[in-house]
C-alpha cells in the first residue's frame, strides 16, 4: 500500500510521519482508521481512503494461512517463587 498524500502529526505539525507515495505496511484496522508501519519505522494512524491498491493487497493477505500446532507442556505446573515480604512506612 501506498499513500496518497504526506502525513503531520495532529500534535506537532511539524514532524512528518511518511511522504507521499511511501509504502507502507498494514499493522492493524479499526473500521476506517488503519494504523500502519512506515518505511522508517514510524507507527501512525491514516485513513482508509488515504492509502492506494487498497482492494488487490487486502484480498492477497486475506488469504488463510494453516494454524501452527498448539505445543503442550507434560511438566506439570511449575512453581512460583514467594516473593520477599516489603514492610512500608508511614508517608506521615
């Protein structure tokens, strides 16, 4: 995916999260607001209608992928370690 514009922080306009035409990697989606990952590594937030090649990306990761087998444990339990008793003062 790509953007279709540059991106500013709400909080301070002058710090630039990603540049027109940057790709960007989707990390998660909250109806239309998406968060994604930049090509430096920043994390924001941007609308759906602000990103390109929405549809033919979406549909490609959608694809099902095979559930990795649940590893079990036959240990049993394990045991917690009692953590030291802390006497504390009075503040006043």
């Amino acid at each position: 995916m790509r953007l279709k514009r540059e991106l500013f922080s709400v909080v301070n306009p002058k710090l630039k999260y990603a540049s027109a035409g940057e790709e960007v990697k989707l990390i998660s989606e909250h109806g239309d607001v998406w968060i994604v990952d930049g090509e430096n590594g920043k994390r924001f937030s941007v609308r759906r209608d602000e990103l390109t090649d929405l549809d033919e990306e979406v549909k490609q990761e959608a694809a099902p992928v095979a559930a990795a087998p649940i590893k079990t444990n036959n240990r049993g339990p394990v045991a917690k370690a009692k953590a030291a008793h802390i006497i504390q003062k009075s503040l006043f």
